[in-house]
C-alpha cells in the first residue's frame, strides 16, 4: 500500500506540473497573438499621423450631398475621411497618379464607410466619380485638423509662396498692360520725333527774343 500511495502522489504532482505548464504556454501564446494583432492595427494606419508623414490610402470618390459634416457645402477639393485618422480641417497633399486628381485636399467630410487609411474625394460629376474608381494613392499630411501648429511649415510656406509669386506675377502683367495703353493723343510730342504725316521733325517757334 505505501508504494502504491507514493506512485499515485508522483502521478499527481506530475500532472499538475504538466498542466501549469501548458497553462503558462497557452497564455504566452496568447498574449503573443494579441501583440501581433495590435501592432497589425497600428501598422494598417489606427491612430492619428504627425504632420510631414506620408501614408498609402485607399481612395474612392462620392458626388451626392450638399453639406458636408463640418456644415460647409461641397465643392472641388475637400474630402471624407476618418476623423481618428484625420480630423476635420486637416490638410494633405494627394498623389493619384493622374494630374486631374493630383493636388491639396482639405478634409472636410466624414462617413461611416470611411474608416482607417480610406479617403472619399467629392466631385461635381458622378460619372467622373464611378470612372475614378477605388484606387491606392499617396498621401502627405500637411496640417493636422484645425490648428496651424499641427502643419509641415516647409511644405506649407512653398506652397503659400508658390501662390504668391504667381499673384505677383499676374499683377504685373496686368499693370504693365494698362500703362501702355493709357497714353492719351494729348500728351505733348516730343519735338525731336517725326511727324507721322509729314515725317519732318516738329519743332515749336521759337520766342523771337
């Protein structure tokens, strides 16, 4: 009887062992997998970029609506995105592969099929929209929501500059324009200059003095 009762003991003790081991595995594995998963959600874009980064995004296009979520009307040039990934009144710079679409977007919408790293841009014409389809772009966050804090300065001076210099430009084209063609027929001619009849130089009389 005492051996069997110490057989039995060590048959008991080694199968807890075994079970808290397998217990102690099963929990690693666990956590292990629970890891991966969080880092797969932080890496598929779950949170909010800092200024300067560039993200892969899914993009599609919508036309129906006429105020978006921030109370503005829709035009040209805003978009719909997840405002845990980009809140309203950020802004970002989009690279769509076609120039027609390329350029400064301001996310002014939101949607509940706009989830993560998805951009819905709006356009006036629904058969521009369904032709844009649902493709992968680039996109280069600029300013974040509302505060000009949250911005890229080196990217939005250039462009700020860039609009600038073209204003200028216009501006003087136009002055230039307008100085040319604002001299009169009573403006006094210059004495030594031809006549344009005659072609004798026109000289005034002179005083008799």
């Amino acid at each position: 009887m005492p051996l069997i009762s110490r057989s039995l003991g060590r048959k008991i003790f080694a199968t807890a062992i075994v079970s808290v081991g397998f217990v102690f595995v099963y929990e690693t594995t666990i956590r292990d997998s629970r890891y991966a998963a969080r880092q797969a959600m932080l890496d598929q874009g779950s949170g909010t970029p800092l200024p300067g980064t560039k993200l892969l995004f899914q993009a599609t296009a919508y036309c129906k609506g006429t105020t978006t979520a921030s109370g503005v009307n829709v035009r040209t040039g805003i978009a719909a995105a997840d405002p845990d990934m980009l809140p309203v009144g950020s802004v970002i710079s989009v690279n769509t592969g076609e120039s027609k679409y390329t350029g400064i977007y301001t996310i002014m919408d939101t949607g509940p099929a706009v989830q993560g790293r998805t951009l819905d841009v709006y356009m006036w014409s629904c058969h521009e929209a369904l032709a844009f389809g649902r493709k992968q772009v680039q996109v280069t966050v600029l300013r974040l929501g509302w505060n000009p804090r949250a911005s890229t300065p080196g990217i939005v001076d250039a462009l700020f500059r860039s609009r600038q210099v073209k204003k200028e430009r216009a501006a003087g084209a136009v002055g230039s324009i307008g100085s040319s063609g604002a001299r009169g027929s009573d403006e006094p001619r210059d004495p030594d200059v031809p006549d344009p009849q005659s072609g004798e130089a026109v000289r005034p009389p002179s005083s008799g003095r």
